[in-house]
C-alpha cells in the first residue's frame, strides 16, 4: 500500500494487429477500470522502435490501437488516451531510470531473452532496456496501477525495484525538497517520490494461448495466423480459426479438474468464460460431457457476437484518421501537463536542475 493518488497506467505496442489475448488480457480490462479510476492509456510507438517496423506501419498502428482503445468503449474525456513519443519525458525519465537500474536486473528478464533469440550481439540496445523505459511511462504519472497480461509480471517488479532504489538513493534531498510521500514496503514506510506500482492481473484471461499449440501464448507475432484471433478478422476468419483450433478427441469434462493435462481444451473454455464474463466452472456445467463438435460452434457464435461489433467501429474509427489523430493530440497535451511536473521535480532530486 502507498498513500500516492490511484492512478491507474497502461499501454499497448504498436506492431502488428492486436489478438484477442491483447483485447481480453488489457483492453476489456482498461474499460472496467474507467468506471472508478482515474486511467491514462497509452500507445507505446517508441517501445515498437525496439522491433524494427517500418515506418509507414508504424503511423497505422498507432492509430490502430487508438481505434481499438475507443471502439472497445475507453472513453478519452473521462480519461487520457496518446501515443508515447509525444510526451519527450518518457524518454528523459527512461535515461535516468536507465542509471538507476543494474544490468543484473535487466539481464534477468525473460522477453528480452525470449524476443533477442540466439543472436543476443545483434539486438538492439533499446531492446535490452526496453523496461526502464516501461517503468517512465507508469512513473512519469506517478501511475498506481497497471492492468496488464500475465507476460508483464516481470517488468512491473522491474519498475518495483527501480522505484524503490530511486527512493533509496535520493531519499535525503526527496526529504529535504519535501516532495516525499510516505511509501510502505512490508513493514516499513519511507519517504519516497515513486509510489510501488500494483500489477492488476486478474480474472480468467490473464493469459489466452495459441489457437494451435496451447503451450504456447497467442501472440501478435507468431508466424501461423491461424494460430490467433485477430480483432479485424471478419465473422468467417474467427468462425474458420475455431473450427481449426488444435483440441483433443475426449469431450469436455464436467469440472475445472479434469482440464488438467488438456492445454487447448483449457484454453477454448477460458476464452469463452472470458467472453461471456463467467468462469470456467460455469462454462464447463453447460458443456461438460460434450464434443467439441459441439462447443466449438458455440463459441464461435460467441466471440463472433463479441468482437465483430468492435471491428466494425474499429474499421469506422480507422476511416476518420484525422479524428484519431486529433483524439491523440488532445491526449498528448493532458498527459504532458502531468509528466513535465513530475520530470521537473525528477531533475531537482537528482540535481540537473537546482
Ligand atoms: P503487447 O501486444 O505485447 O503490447 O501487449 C499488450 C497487452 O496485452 C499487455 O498487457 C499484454 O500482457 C497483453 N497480452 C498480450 N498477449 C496476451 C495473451 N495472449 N493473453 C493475455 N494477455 C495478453
Ligand atoms: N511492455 C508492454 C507490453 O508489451 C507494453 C507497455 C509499455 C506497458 N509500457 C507500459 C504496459 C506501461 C503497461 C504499462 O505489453
């Protein structure tokens, strides 16, 4: 617990089209929240310069996830929508959060290792420090809370400690500028400037996996594009993509146990709780002791009712660029009216500016 103001803070990469994990792991999480929170959500266009698009879908995409963000009911008044390069603190926060972090820390996480593959002494070093620069955009606002899928976990602890050294390390002059606030860490509460970002990752769709492989996440990336959901897919794409979906020949049991050892049975009865805001339990008291044969329809006309409406405003949404740009820009001016404040109290701390 830390005594900062809730905020709650998230973004979404522009690279590639957006999955169904992306909608049911973040974006349908991102409009619940709006109802009791103050939220700022953001499109994260330099954290995809760390994958190399090019540049003219890199314009798109931006736009594309601002589309999604609106079409899926975020609305940008009540809350502050914008595409991260236009905010320059982002990036000077992620310098000096960049000399606070330990290249241990950063040698731990996983997506680089993942993403960085066997040729490591070819990525790129944005790509390396990819979450110091996750960390200034929660801390930039002083964010509280950060919906996200199961894949952050790590780089939330990253912002964690990267918060807390910050504190540590300067906690004399945060103390003497008075711009501390008491911040608790287990039993202990200090005089910090960063609160402790909370992970909000929670609910059955923390985590949606392959269409094709249930081991492995749905990802915007993977080479198979039957192995996902896409959210401009066409009632026919999805309704092609599930009957196609890996599964196993037993029907489906009557309870949560006895998805154990079935990863792709598991996974089609989680999207479908997800989509019609259940749990597993109950999904599988409607269908437990039928085929897939069965289930797969249903859940088919499902996620078709869910998401078809969604990509048709996306499509509508994404026909008006200069709506969304305008949507951005506005966003953009209320995210940096925050941001400068807290850059200006950052560099008094660190001593950049006296
Ligand atoms: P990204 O596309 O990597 O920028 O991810 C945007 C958000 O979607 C993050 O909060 C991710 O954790 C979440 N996400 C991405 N893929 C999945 C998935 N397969 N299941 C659940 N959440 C996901
Ligand atoms: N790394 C996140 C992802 O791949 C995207 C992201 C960037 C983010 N900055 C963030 C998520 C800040 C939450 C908060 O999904």
């Amino acid at each position: 617990m830390n005594s900062f103001e809730p905020r709650v803070f998230s973004g979404v990469q522009p690279t590639g089209n957006l999955t169904l994990g992306n909608y049911l792991g973040a974006i349908k999480k991102f409009v619940a929240l709006q109802d009791t929170n103050n939220c700022i959500y953001c499109v994260v266009d330099l954290h995809a310069l760390t994958v190399n698009p090019n540049p003219e879908e890199l314009i798109d995409g931006t736009r594309s996830i601002a589309a999604a963000f609106l079409a899926a009911g975020i609305d940008p008044v009540a809350n502050i929508v914008f595409n991260q390069s236009r905010v320059h603190e982002h990036a000077e926060l992620a310098w000096v959060f960049n000399c606070v972090a330990r290249m241990g820390w950063l040698n731990r996480m996983t997506q680089f290792k993942e993403k960085a593959g066997k040729d490591r002494e070819n990525a790129s070093v944005g790509l390396f420090a990819y979450p110091t620069l996750m960390a200034a955009d929660i801390l930039a606002y002083r964010g509280t809370h950060v919906p996200v899928g199961d894949d952050q976990k790590q780089h939330l602890e990253l912002a964690r400690d990267i918060a807390q050294k910050f504190n540590n390390d300067y906690s004399k002059r945060i103390g003497d500028l008075q711009l501390g606030v008491p911040v608790t860490v287990g039993e202990e509460t200090v005089n910090g400037y960063f609160p402790l970002t909370e992970p909000i990752i929670e609910g059955p769709a923390t985590r949606i996996m392959s269409l094709r492989d249930g081991t492995k996440k749905m990802s915007k990336s993977d080479p198979s594009d039957l192995s996902r959901i896409n959210l401009t897919d066409t009632a026919d794409d999805i309704a092609k993509k599930i009957r196609k979906a890996k599964t196993d020949p037993e029907p489906l049991p009557g309870e949560t146990d006895g998805l154990a050892g079935r990863p792709e049975a598991e996974n089609l009865v989680n999207i479908y709780a997800a989509l019609s805001e259940t749990d597993m339990g109950e999904v599988l008291r409607d269908f437990g002791g039928q085929q897939f044969s069965v289930f797969k329809p249903a859940l088919a006309e499902l996620a078709i009712e869910k998401l078809d409406p969604l990509a048709t405003e996306m499509r509508k949404l994404l026909d008006d660029s200069g709506y969304l740009d305008q949507v951005l820009a506005a966003g953009a001016d209320r995210a940096s009216a925050i941001a400068r404040e807290t850059m200006g109290d950052v560099k008094r701390i660190v001593g950049l500016s006296g």
